[in-house]
C-alpha cells in the first residue's frame, strides 16, 4: 500500500465540510452551549506564519472534541483591522489602509482554510466595518452620558447625576463633565514621535511604544480619556470570579492595578512665616512620618504654579519643570540613576505629627499619576529618598529599629524616634498613627492605584472616528444614536501630522457640520479611537452579528456568553483584557449583558520561535510560511506538529524536519486500514485502547495536546505491531484523532464505507470495567528514588513504559541531561528504576 497524498482530499474534505455547514451554531436549542474564541488577528502583515496558528488550531481541537461531546458549539473568527498597526503597514506599502486590510484579510482568510479550523464563518466580524463601529460609536456615547455611583458600585445615566442647585450654567457644565465616564483632558501623555500619537500606558514596554519602539515623551494635548479607574476595585475583586484563568495572568492584572490602601497627609505649606497654602500626600507607610525630614513634589504638581510667586528661585525651577518633561516615566523612575531635585527656596512644609519645618523640593522621581503626586520623604527607611538625601545633605533619621545599622532598613521592627508610637510594632503603630491623623483632621484613609484613566484619543487617521462635536455655542456636544455611524471619510492622503492634530482636521468637508442641538455651525471631533476599541467587545457582536436595532439581543447573549474558552496571548494580560473586563462591566451596569465577567477560561499560547532561536520576523530571514508546510506535509501533520512540540503555554523552537515525524506517524495510521478484521482483539489491547480514548480526552480538556498525541502515537504503533485488528478499534481510535486530523480521518472514515462525516460522531466512552480489570500501578524510580507512579495496562513491555515515561513531562524532567541510563531494572508491572 502506497503512503497517503494529502493533495488528493484535503480540499475536497475542506469545501465538503463548509457546504454541509458542519460548524454552524446555534442550529439545536436542545444542546448545551460551548462558546470558544481566539483572540481575532490583526490583519496587518502580508501573510501568516507558522507561529500564528498555534493557538487557532489548539481552540480547533477543543471545539471539535466538544461537538463530539455533544455541545453546541460557537467557534467563529473576524478581524481587528483598525488601528496603528494596520495604517502602519498602509504607510510603509504606499496603499489605502482600506485597501491593505481588505487584501490582507483575503490572505489571512485563504491561509486559514487549509488548516482544517473549524470557524462559523456566517459570523464573521471586522472593526472597520461602519455596520460595527456604529455600535462601537454607540458604546462611547453611554460613556460619555454615563457617571459612576460610587456608593451603588456602578454606572448610572448621566441625567440622574445629583447636580448642586448653586450653580450657574457654566459651573453645572464643569460639574457634570467631570462625572462623565468619558471625558475630555488636558494632561500631558505619552507621545510616541515616530507614530506620532498619543499612547494610553497600556502601549508601553519599558518607556517606549511597544507598536515601534521609539522612546516616548510627555506631550500636552487634549484627549478624551475613559474613567476606568472607577472600576478599579471590581477589577480587581472579580478575578476571584475566574478560577479557570492561569494564576500568573490574573497576578499580572492585579499588579497592574496596583492598589495600594494608606493615608491622605495634609501639610501646611509656609513662606515667610504665613501659611500659603496645603498639600495632601498619599502614603502607604504613615507609621514613619516622624521620620520625615523633607517632601518631594512632582513638576507637573498643580500647586507650584499656586504659590510660584512665594518661590524665591522660580526661574530655576521653571527650567527644571521644562527639563523634567522631556524625560520618560522609566528614566525618572529608574533606580540606577543619579536622582535629581531643586529646594523650594523660601517655602517649606510642616510635618503635622512634629509641627516641624521640613524643606520641599521638586523631584522627578516623584510621578504625578500616584497618589497627589507629592511624597513624604524618610530617607532612613526608603532606598530613592536615602539616596536623594545623601545627594543633598537632608537629615536621615531612623524611627523603627533594625537588626543592624544599615540604612536604608525597609524591614519590620519596632518604633523609635517616634513619640506616641515608640515600642509599636509597624503594623500597630499604622493603625495608631492613621487613628490619631483622622482625629485630629489632618489626614484621611485613602486608597490609591496604579491603573490610570485610559487615554482614548488617537491622533491618527485608521481609527473610529469619535462621535463628538464642538460647537462653539454649545460647546462639546454628542452625535445623537440615530446618526450613527459616523463615517470614516475615504481620503488621498492619511499621513500623521506630528503636530499633534489628526489628519482629519484637513478633510474640510467632513469636519465642518451642524450642531445637534443648536443648529450652528460646528466641527467633528478629529481624533479617532485606539486600536483596542473594537477588541474591547468584539466577542459579543459574534453572538447577534446581523443584528442592525442593537448591539446585542438581550436573550441571545444570554444564551451564549459568557465565553467558556479563551485562547490567545499573554502579552494581552495588561492590555486588551483589563479592557474588555472594564467595557464589559459597564455594559452590564447598562442591563445590555447578563454576566459580569465575558470570559470564563482562559488559556494563553506559548511563542513559536525561529530555528535560529530568535522571533520570527522578516527582519532576520527566518519567517516559515504554513502554506508551504501544508503543501509539502498536509495540513493533518503541521496541525500535530505544532500541538507537539511541547507544553502548549510554553515557547518552542521551530524545526521543519519535525513534521516528517508526524507525517511517519499519519503514514502509519493510514496502512493500518490493511490491517482490519472481524476478529476480536485480545483484552489487553482493548485496555489499551480504553486507557488511549480517556487519555486523549482528559488532555485536551486541560490543554495538554503534546502527551495527548504521544499517547496516540504509542497506540498506533501497538496497533502496528498487531497481525491484525478490530473494526471498531480502528474507528475508535480514527474518532480520537479527528480534532487533531480531520482531513485524513475524514478520508479514511468515507473509505471505511461510514456515511457522513466523522466529525458528527459521539466521542467514544471509555469501558471502566475493562480498564479496571487490566491497570495496574508501576513506581518509577530514577538512582533509586521514587519520582512518581504511572497508571498502565498490564503486561506492558519495558521499552513501552520507557517511552511513556520520556513522554511523561513530570517524569521526563529527571533524566538526568537526557543521557542513556548505565542500567535499568524493570519489574514488570511494579517498579522500574533508572540508575545514571
């Protein structure tokens, strides 16, 4: 029998599969619901490489295995193509981001369907669609209309704000804008100089833009900014709502949010003997304030420009200010460099616990988005004060005691130095200090976070257009719902300013338009949405994606969400995920979802790396295209490769020689047709068989694809070393490996003489009785010592337990330098020991 050629149906199977609609959901409502996602490509690049389907075809598997489960199961696919990095691979190609996303979509698409993913492709979704933004545009407005209840825990229509009776329409307008979940602002940003947009901290890897890698600078621009800082703490509590996420992903989130709980220490501010003002200072350790002996205020603080004219070298600290604003976060944070500061000379703060005088200084190293953006300084008890005070000769006053005399000590102990608390331990002495603080009403509890309010505007063309107006009667004003969506104009030429204004100021005919309220003259907002805008509810468009009355129908969403199983990249831990967490929690304030949390098990894929050990990447030559694996293997075995080359979280290096291994396997699986009979097979076999079917099955429920595929390899070469086999063992195990194959299983089932196709078949249950009739327990020892024990059927051979065993993760680990043992000693079906 000739091998199999993978030319002659793989296609066939592909249209066969797309016309009998065998990926349709929502087909049964007797079913249960199984809702898997990828996270949606960018459709940026001019192709696929290998390393991008890692994650599809692993959702794949699962979703078919789940069909064969009996689910009804939602597994769709669209494209995220607004954006920096679409306009960005415009730019370069010198062609429309229109035209570039619509042909790079078509390559996307194409590359995929020969992969044997099993996507709803009726749903299929694009950011860039008018039909989808428009409901993106939608979402923005209930932001914009929408203030968060603190006491009720969420968000609440902006018209039943409780607004003070006092004020003039002016003052009503300022009260309520700064309620708004979306809002306009002023602050400086980072500002990426080669992208030439503002960028949300969310865009940053290590000071620089993780788009280009150019170092970012504080740029003062007005932006619209969401208030996601309100949902901080549920954020933050719900990730004990998701169990089934990966630790470290949730860790990282938290993290992220950074809340820290301290104090609100309000010092008076003095100049010539007269108190000029007050400054409030947000600190985590209040239990040290007798240690203070100077306060550092960042030079975007808003109370310089307040008491400037007391500041006796103002000059000198405007050049700071000026000089302090072309540095990044990252090299005013950096510990490794020189910190710098210049004394208010004249003015000075007034330790509230001492009544003492300490100096103030204006330092870079203190960051105006945490806390009030000033702090209290110990030098004594923190490494970046100790090392400011030494550069400036401060005091340095110990107030807990160490184990030794060095300082700076950041450790526990007890309080000296500190009156009222001296003999406290920290943690008591924080409680006594914060009690007497708020008593005496010169502090307050206070929480602080790390997150910040996200920067939305772009200032760039690719993007959704914000549906806002300035007018200059009215002031800002929103587009009103009927009017949506506002339509990205198509235009020559889309080049970023650098100016800070976006390309669309210079489309006159769409920027000049009437006033919805007024009726006068007006301009359109000109900065578009960021790129995670469309990526931040894309999953619920896929449940109701024709839908043109809402964003979603109410019952079909809650038939379908929350998402059981998401699978992408953990670089989006920090990013995409915190914001769709946010926008989602806000559409549940609004009743448009029924479940607080949009994803309920999430697994993140490990890279695929160049056989050179480096990121694929055309800049080092070393990209392998799936097209022309698929061509030369079949699409069958790239699939298991790519499941096989290790832990599924984890990084692997690419070898193309691989795949000749598990073609060798597919080739070995297609003889075996040669092989079937009517005859029974013996009864350890058919345990095998059992043990092979719950195997698989378990693994890929718990994303372990590489020890499901060796426990279908070391099947089918006992299958191979049979004179012959059973019928429906070789439909069991055909069953078993159609997630993982579907093209060639599919072509040997119809060989076979079944109807239909293989793939609506019930997953196989596995016989407890034959499995508890034929397992026994065998210990594994390496030198002796027992690293574990491995469940098998018995009469197994040593060179089949041996190779279990290098296919066991948990075992394998302890070969010592994966070098060939100087004995084995083996008893079979109870120990087998390896001695090194």
């Amino acid at each position: 029998m000739e091998k199999y050629q993978h030319q002659e149906f793989e296609a066939k199977w592909e249209a066969a599969f797309q016309k009998g609609g065998l990926y349709w959901a929502g087909e049964s409502v007797d079913k249960d619901k199984y809702y898997i996602l990828d996270m949606f490509p960018y459709p940026s690049g001019s192709g696929l490489h290998v390393g991008h389907p890692k994650g599809y075809i692993a959702s794949d598997i699962v979703a078919r295995y789940q069909r064969m489960r009996g689910y009804d199961v939602l597994h769709p696919m669209g494209w995220d193509a607004f954006g920096l990095p679409a306009e960005n691979y415009a730019l370069k190609n010198k062609i429309h981001p229109s035209i570039a996303v619509e042909r790079n979509i078509a390559i996307f698409k194409q590359q995929l369907s020969i992969l044997g993913l099993s996507y709803d492709w009726r749903r299929e979704i694009k950011t860039t669609d008018p039909r989808y933004y428009r409901w993106t545009q939608w979402i923005f407005l209930q932001f914009y209309n929408s203030f968060y209840d603190r006491k009720a825990g969420r968000a609440r229509p902006i018209s039943e704000l409780a607004v003070p009776p006092d004020l003039n329409p002016e003052e009503r307008r300022t009260f309520i804008d700064n309620h708004r979940l979306a809002y306009e602002s002023n602050k400086p940003i980072n500002w990426c100089p080669t992208c030439k947009t503002g960028l949300a901290k969310e865009d940053l890897e290590e000071g620089r833009c993780e788009r280009c890698g150019s170092k970012v600078e504080l740029k003062p621009l007005r932006q619209w900014v969401l208030r996601i800082t309100e949902y901080a703490d549920r954020l933050l509590a719900d990730l004990d709502l998701l169990p089934e996420w990966e630790e470290s992903i949730r860790e990282m989130q938290r993290a992220w949010i950074g809340r820290s709980r301290g104090v609100n220490v309000n010092f008076v501010i003095r100049a010539g003997g007269q108190e000029i003002g007050s400054l409030a200072v947000f600190t985590t350790r209040p239990d040290t304030l007798f240690g203070c002996t100077y306060v550092a205020i960042c030079p975007e603080q808003p109370l310089l420009l307040e008491i400037a004219p007391y500041i006796n070298n103002w000059p000198e600290i405007e050049q700071y200010i000026h000089q302090a604003s072309q540095k990044t976060e990252l090299d005013r944070t950096d510990l490794n460099k020189d910190k710098t500061g210049i004394r208010l000379e004249g003015c000075e703060a007034i330790n509230p616990v001492t009544n003492q005088a300490v100096p103030i200084f204006v330092a870079d190293y203190v960051l105006g988005n945490y806390g009030q953006g000033a702090i209290m300084a110990v030098p004594a008890h923190d490494e970046r004060d100790y090392l400011f005070a030494q550069k400036y000769s401060l005091p340095i006053l110990p107030v807990i005691i160490s184990s030794d005399d060095h300082l700076p000590y950041t450790g526990s102990g007890k309080l000296i130095n500190s009156q009222f608390l001296n003999g406290l331990e920290v943690d008591e002495a924080q409680k006594a200090i914060t009690n007497w603080l708020v008593e005496q009403g010169v502090g307050e509890e206070a929480t602080n976070y790390r997150l910040e309010d996200w920067t939305f505007s772009r200032q760039r063309y690719w993007g959704e257009p914000i549906p806002m107006i300035h007018c200059p009667q009215c002031g800002t004003v929103p587009v009103p719902a009927e009017e949506l969506p506002v339509l990205l104009p198509m235009v020559d030429h889309y080049e970023p300013s650098g100016t800070g204004e976006s390309p669309l100021i210079t489309i006159k005919e769409w920027l000049h338009t009437t006033c919805p309220q007024c009726g006068g003259l007006a301009e359109r907002e000109v900065n578009t949405m960021p790129q995670w805008a469309g990526s931040s509810w894309y999953y619920l468009r896929y449940l109701d994606s024709l839908n043109d009355k809402c964003l979603v129908d109410h019952e079909i969403e809650r038939r379908w969400s929350p998402v059981d199983l998401y699978v992408g990249g953990a670089e989006h831990a920090t990013r995409h995920l915190i914001y769709a967490r946010f926008w989602h929690k806000f559409l549940y304030d609004l009743g448009i979802v029924n479940y607080p949390e949009p994803f309920t098990k999430l697994r993140h894929v490990g890279l695929i790396i160049g056989e050179d050990g480096r990121k694929m990447s055309k800049r080092w030559g070393n990209i392998v295209n799936p097209d022309d694996m698929v061509a030369e293997f079949g699409a069958d075995a790239l699939r298991l490769y790519e499941m096989f080359m290790g832990p599924f979280d984890q990084s692997s290096e690419w070898h193309t020689s691989g795949l000749k291994g598990t073609r060798r396997f597919l080739d070995k699986v297609w003889f075996l047709q040669a092989k079937i009979t009517n005859k029974a097979n013996d009864l350890a076999l058919e345990a095998q068989i059992e043990r092979t079917i719950a195997k698989v099955g378990g693994d890929i429920e718990n994303f372990k694809f590489n020890t499901a595929i060796s426990a279908l390899m070391i099947l089918v070469n006992k299958l191979c070393e049979q004179t012959s086999i059973s019928r429906d063992s070789y439909l069991k195990l055909l069953i078993i490996l159609s997630p993982f194959a579907p093209y060639l299983t599919q072509e040997l089932w119809s060989i076979l003489g079944n109807k239909g196709f293989i793939s609506e078949e019930i997953w196989p249950t596995v016989n407890d009785q034959i499995l508890q009739t034929e397992m026994t327990n065998l210990v594994v020892q390496f030198n002796g010592k027992t690293r574990g024990t491995l469940s098998l059927s018995v009469g197994m051979s040593q060179q089949e337990v041996v190779n279990i065993i290098k296919q066991t993760p948990e075992l394998n680990k302890y070969w010592v330098d994966q070098t060939e043992p100087q004995k084995i000693i083996f008893l079979p079906n109870k120990l087998i020991n390896f001695v090194f």
